[in-house]
C-alpha cells in the first residue's frame, strides 16, 4: 500500500490528471446546474490533454526543426511534434463541443427560465 | 483516378455542407435539391467503389504523400466499403423523407439543417474510413457535435434531450480520446496497421490494458451499449422526427463499426482470440444489451421510444454476432448491422409518418385511430417480420448466421440471449398489432389528406429492402466473406 502511495507520489503530472479528471466527473455527477455540468465536462477534457501534453516531455530537446542540414540527426534532441498537434486538434474538438453545449444550455434558459435540472425536469412533467 | 474514391465520397458531402450556406443564400428552397443531388451522387460513387475495391483489392488512401505511419491513412477495405454504401443510401432516404416534413419553423435556419445533415454524412464517412485511431476521434466528434445541434434543432423538449446526449457523449469521447494516449504511450504510433504489428509483444502492459478499456467504455457510450443506453431513448424519441431515421440508423452502428475495427484490426484475430478475454467480454455485454433492451422496449408506450429501445436490444445481437471469434458469426453480425440500420430507418420512417400524418405519438393512439392506411400497416407488418427475424426477411438471415457462428464457437448463452431477444421483440410487437387491430371504444377523428410522395417512397425502399436483403442474403453474406472478413480470423 505505501508503496503504492509511493510510486505514485512519483509521477505527479499523472496524479494531477487522475485529479482534474476525478474533479471534472464529480461536478458533472453531482451539480445539477447545467452551466456546472458543462465546466465539469470542460474539466474532463482539459485533464485528457494535460495527460497528453505529460507523456510528451522530453527533457533538454528543442522545437523539431534540423539544426543542420549535414550532421546526423539526433532524435533525442528534438521534440516530438505529434502529440502536440494531437493536443490542438483536442483543443479545437473540445471549443465545439463547450460552444454547442452553451448555446443548448441558452436556449433551454430561454425556453424555461431556469438552468437548474430539477426545475426543469418539474416543469417536463 | 479509381484510388481517389475515398477521399471524393468525404468531400463530395463536406464541401455541398460548407457551401450551402453561400449558394443558398438568396434561394432557401435550393438546399433541399442540392441535398438530395449530392447525396445520390454519394450513393453512386461508393458502389463505384464497393466494385472497385471487390475487383481491384483494397485502397490506402495516403493523404499528401506521406505514407503510414508518419503521414494520416484512409483505408478503403471491403467492410469499410460496404458499410458506405449502407451510409450513403440511408442518408440520401433520410433527406428525401425530410423534405415534406423539416420542422416549418426554422425559416432562415433550414439552410444549416441542412448544412449539418451533409456534415454529419461527411463525418460518417469519415468514420468508417479511418486508418489511424486519431482521426476516428476527430471524425466521431464532429458528428457527434452535428448530432447534438440536429437533435436539439426543433426546441422545447428536444434541448434537454440534446444537452444530457452532449455531456455523455463528450464523456465518452474524453474517455476515448484517453484510451487512445495510453495505446500512443506504449507504441508510439496511431496508426492502426503499424500498431498491430506492435501490440503482440506488449500484452503485458498496463497500459495497454488501460486503454482498451477507456476506449471500450467510450465507445460503448456512444454506441448506447446497455449500462450506457440512457441518453438514446430521450434524445431520439424528442428529436425532430425528420432526424430520428438518419441518427437511430447510423450514428449507432458506425460506433459499432469502430469497435469492431479496434478488435480485429488493432489487435490482430489470433490474439484477440486465443490471447485476452475481450471477445468474452463484449459477447456477454452484447447478451446483457439483447435481453435488457428487449425487455425495456415491452414497457414503453410511446412509439419511438418502443422503436429506440428495440434498436438498443439490437445492437446486442450484432456485437454477440461479432464476438464468437469464427468467420459465420463476425459475418452474420456484420450482415445483421446492415439489416438492423434499414430496419431502424424504416421504424423510425413510420413513426414519423404517423405523427405528420395523423398526429399519433402513442401505440394506444394508433388503436384508436379508425381508418388505416394500407402504407403504414403494410410497412408495418413487413418490419416487424424484419425485427421478430421471420423468413424471407433479412433479419431472419442474419439471426441464422449469428446462432450458426455461436453454436460452432460452442457458446450456448449467446444462442439463448439472440432467441430470447426475439421472442422479446415478438412481444412488442404483438402488444403493437394487438393495440393497431383492436376495435376500441372512442375512435381519434383525425382529418388526413393524401399521404405525401415522399413518405410513400421512403416506406416502400425500406421495406422492400428488407426483403430483399433477406433474398439475396446467401450473395451478400458470401461477399462479406470474401472480402470483408478482418486478417487472421
């Protein structure tokens, strides 16, 4: 079990996603505001990219761009693009989603005053 | 110039969607036509391209001259092909049916509804093509999102509906999104025929472990898979009844595709048959759908939601089709998705025939209603026969295909759950006759006028499909055989 503590005590970019994921499902899970809901699941989203970004570091590497046209190539010592690219496309997939959910959310506000899931769940009935 | 059909069948769709809004400007009543235009022309080019691919073997579409792994793949199999056919012509019959019935309110709007049915086509499309688990990700995004704007188009209820779909959804594809840097962490790559060649020799991982699951679950989400399913019923049931047949007969079952593409081509056949228990898991998820979603359609009174829950059971049937590891069984479980998405077009056509026409939302509604229409009993009839699974239709066919694979598998459970899935269905649908034929007390006294064109043409297609599919289902099956069939199974 300490161990256990231990060993993940030692990745804390991965227990800052495990807790920023956790934190986003909870406030989904249990808010019944749905503008709450939304942030939560911006959280959620947030947190996959930042696990995305984590796994990408590389220590001491530089943007990918050839140093030199004539000396061999070091793959150590460039970054690798892809996840970051991975990262952006996310990011744009994630405004869409947060945009369609806000407006939703403004035309249910119009539609029956209240934002609150209980209300209108009352007001459906 | 035959290579490039891939990528013409996604841009065809994708580009009418983003210039709709341009050329139509001045002229509304033109994004009807232009529509239906493009999506004849859809249909067209990808049987071109189901011949070209049975004749000529598969295509790797490479996108700018980058070839896989670096660069992004399409691949144009025979099971991707097939399914685009499927994808073209339901979505070319969800058009013309909509055109009598688009919500009258949009105005202005009924540009971006159709904007957003070409998008989500284009999406489809996209799906079914992907070589690299990314892109999958980003193309079952935008159709999601097209969905969720499609679902909540006609207000009041629908919004909500549209909003809880949005939140799973995007949970599902967060969760997605994870199980797919898990697998990039391990293996470096995303494509998925450069992964098979690296997954073997990292079984042990974790990570690997991890990720099929976050994948599974996400996917699972978005296919309505049963612990999931409770988005489907609200979101299809309130949506416009123009857009129920497009999205309960595609959306589902491109999810489905896209799991079956993980099983079989990211993990290769002999490993996912002899190596990890997922072909149990799925079979016994699939078993739960079946019996769980039969059941729950038999308490519902009103009629999309009967029709949506029966879908939920059926997408059951296809995965314990999928999952019994042998030739006949992923055979007829892709044969039963294609059946299963015409028959769902088809349910979901009379339903909203019935509410335009006569304005009936409630199966004790259509009892009282007194004069029938021989359109909405005849095709009636004709799709319960397709859903029960009676000879010639279809449906029987492939319920045939699915026990022959699960008895050679040996897997007796997946027999008893297809079996009692269809005594299930047999159930509604009798509780549906028995309220269609009754003679009630009080009658609805509806003024009805002819029935539209439109309404008449998508009926008769759907239901002469399903017969049809169930007469040529030994040339069909066969194809899928020949050329559909995943490596090493």
């Amino acid at each position: 079990m300490v161990d256990a503590i231990l060993a993940v005590l030692q990745r804390p970019s991965f227990l800052t996603f495990v807790i920023l994921f956790l934190w986003g499902f909870y406030i989904m899970v249990t808010r019944y505001n749905l503008v709450k809901k939304l942030i939560g699941m911006y959280l959620v989203q947030t947190s996959v990219i930042f696990f995305l970004v984590s796994i990408s570091v590389k220590k001491g590497a530089t943007v990918p761009v050839l140093l030199s046209t004539t000396d061999p190539v070091i793959a150590a010592s460039y970054a690798n693009p892809l996840p970051h690219v991975l990262t952006l496309t996310a990011i744009v997939v994630g405004v869409a989603t947060t945009g369609v959910g806000l407006a939703l959310c403004a035309a249910i506000y119009q539609k029956y005053g209240s934002l609150d899931e209980q209300e209108i769940l009352e007001r459906l009935e | 110039m035959s290579h490039q059909l891939p990528a013409i069948l996604f841009l065809l769709p994708l580009f009418a969607a983003i210039s709709m809004p341009v050329v139509c400007l001045k002229h509304r009543q033109w994004s009807y036509s232009i529509s239906v235009a493009v999506l004849a022309a859809m249909v067209l080019v990808s049987i071109l391209n189901l011949h070209n691919v049975i004749h000529h073997g598969e295509i790797r579409y490479v996108f700018s001259g980058w070839t896989a792994p670096l660069g992004i793949e399409w691949v144009a199999d025979g099971l991707a092909s097939v399914i685009l056919v499927l994808v073209s012509v339901l979505g070319l019959l969800g058009v013309v049916f909509t055109g009598s019935t688009s919500p009258k309110d949009l105005g202005g709007r009924i540009i971006h509804y159709y904007t957003l049915i070409l998008l989500l086509v284009s999406a489809l499309t996209g799906i079914v093509f992907a070589g690299d688990l990314f892109n999958l990700f980003v193309f079952l995004e935008v159709a999601a999102i097209s969905s969720y704007a499609l679902i909540g188009v006609a207000g009041g209820r629908a919004l909500f509906a549209a909003f809880r779909y949005l939140i799973l959804g995007t949970l599902g594809a967060s969760l997605y999104l994870l199980g797919v840097s898990y697998l990039y962490a391990v293996t470096g790559t995303l494509n998925m025929s450069d992964m098979v060649d690296k997954l073997p020799f990292l079984l042990s991982s974790k990570a690997v472990v991890g990720g099929l699951i976050f994948m599974f679950i996400g996917l699972g989400i978005k296919m309505a898979l049963v612990p999931f399913h409770s988005w489907l019923p609200d979101a299809y049931t309130h949506a416009p009844e123009s857009i129920s047949p497009i999205l309960a007969s595609l959306v589902t079952k491109v999810a489905i595709l896209a799991w079956i593409r993980i099983i079989y081509w990211v993990f290769n056949a002999s490993i996912v048959i002899n190596d990890i228990p997922i072909l149990l898991l799925v079979s016994v998820l699939g078993t739960l759908a079946a019996v769980i979603g039969g059941g729950l359609a038999l308490a519902q009174g009103n009629l999309k939601r009967l029709f949506a829950y029966g879908g939920i059971s059926h997408i059951g049937i296809i995965l314990i089709g999928i999952s019994q590891g042998n030739q006949t069984g992923f055979a007829g479980g892709v044969f039963y998705l294609l059946n299963d998405a015409v028959m769902q077009a088809g349910l979901f056509f009379l339903a909203g025939m019935a509410f335009y026409q006569y304005g009936i939302r409630t199966i004790d509604d259509l009892g009282r209603l007194g004069k029938h229409s021989p359109w909405l009993t005849g095709s009636l009839i004709v799709m319960a026969l397709g859903m029960i699974g009676l000879p010639p239709t279809g449906g029987f066919f492939g319920k045939w295909y699915i026990i022959l694979g699960a008895l050679e598998a040996g897997n007796y459970v997946s027999v008893a759950a297809v079996l009692l899935s269809t005594l299930l269905t047999l159930a509604y649908f009798v509780k549906l006759f028995e309220a269609l034929f009754r003679q009630p007390a009080t009658q609805l006294n509806v003024q009805s006028g002819d029935i539209p064109f439109s309404f008449k043409l998508t009926l008769g297609i759907t239901s002469a499909a399903i017969i049809i599919l169930g007469l040529f289902s030994a040339p069909i099956v066969q194809l899928l055989l020949d050329h559909a069939m995943p490596p090493g199974l």
